[in-house]
C-alpha cells in the first residue's frame, strides 16, 4: 500500500488516478467516498470544513480494503485522504494485516499556501470557500505530523514530492519515487 499525503489542493486525486490509469493499481479516497456518500451527517460536516468521526472513516476504509482485496486481488493500493490522525495511522498499521497488506511508502505532496488557496477556489465544490480552505489547510497541518513522524518511527519509506508545476512534472516526480523504491 502507498499513502499519499498532502493538503486539500495539491493534486493527490489527480496523481493517484494516473498511478491506478498506468499501473491497474487501485485508488482509494476517502474525500471521495465521503462526497459520494448520502449520509446527512457526513455531507454536513464536509460544507463546514470538519472532519468526519475516526470509527466512521475506519468502517468506510476497511470496507473498502476488503472490496479491493475481493475485486483486483492483491494489486498496490494507493490511499488518499486517510489516515488523518495518528489514532488513524495506529488502526491502519493494525489492521492492514486482516487484508494481506502491508504499507510500502509515504508520498508526501508539498505545495505552497498560496497555489493551493489558487486551486482550491477554482474547483467550485462546496466546501471550497476561503474560510472553510483555510479551516481544512490547519487540520491538515495540525494533525499531519504526528502521523509521518510516527511513520517514519515505524521505518516506513517517505519520500517529499514536489507538488507544483505541470501533471506530467509532478507524476514524472512521483515515478521517480516509485523506482527508488522498487515500485514501478
């Protein structure tokens, strides 16, 4: 399994899709399962910027792994948008096993503040107005470290990739990433 972490906005969706386009891999998303959902209580804490429960997201993510296990086997997995929290990142570990996964590396998407506030206004989702980023953008950045610090406590590969510049750049980048770590 591959993680990729990074702020609202800085073309984690994007990459991950062409990782799953060019490798038959699987993407799993939890912004894209929550927006997906029909759920009142999760579409209502997506518009305000807040984050949805861990025993929520831990029930939708592990769904989600047993549907991957079933539908493409034991393909690479890339997750985007989980964990969020080092509670998140300690269920993960814990249970990756149950699936027959184990984790593989940590992308690490870093764009400045400003192109990200750039690309998060110019998506037109709901949740994309300027107090509710700037809400998003200090969750992210709060409850971010201690996850790759715990990370990087377990020996796991992190690699930082440079999230500006065209798609190709950037997927060009996280190629790289890949090969260094017997990926691709």
């Amino acid at each position: 399994m591959i993680l990729f972490f990074g702020p609202p906005g800085s073309g984690k969706s994007v990459q991950g899709e062409l990782l799953v386009e060019k490798h038959h891999w699987t993407w799993l998303s939890t912004g894209r399962m929550f927006r997906e959902s029909s759920d009142p209580e999760v579409l209502a804490r997506l518009a305000t910027g807040e984050l949805i429960d861990d025993t929520l997201t831990n029930k939708v993510v592990n769904q989600a792994l047993a549907d991957a296990s079933k539908d493409i086997g034991l393909s690479h997995v890339v997750m985007d948008g989980y964990p969020r929290n080092l509670k998140q990142a300690e269920w993960l570990e814990a249970h990756l096993p149950s699936h027959g996964r184990e984790l593989r590396l940590v992308l690490v998407f870093e764009v400045p503040q400003e192109e990200l506030l750039r690309r998060l206004s110019g998506r037109g989702r709901a949740e994309d107005v300027a107090d509710v980023i700037e809400k998003r953008l200090a969750i992210y950045h709060r409850n971010t470290t201690p996850v790759l610090d715990y990370y990087e406590k377990l020996g796991v590969p992190m690699v930082v990739i440079d999230g500006q510049g065209s798609v190709a750049d950037v997927h060009e980048r996280i190629q790289e990433a890949l090969k260094s770590c017997s990926l691709a």
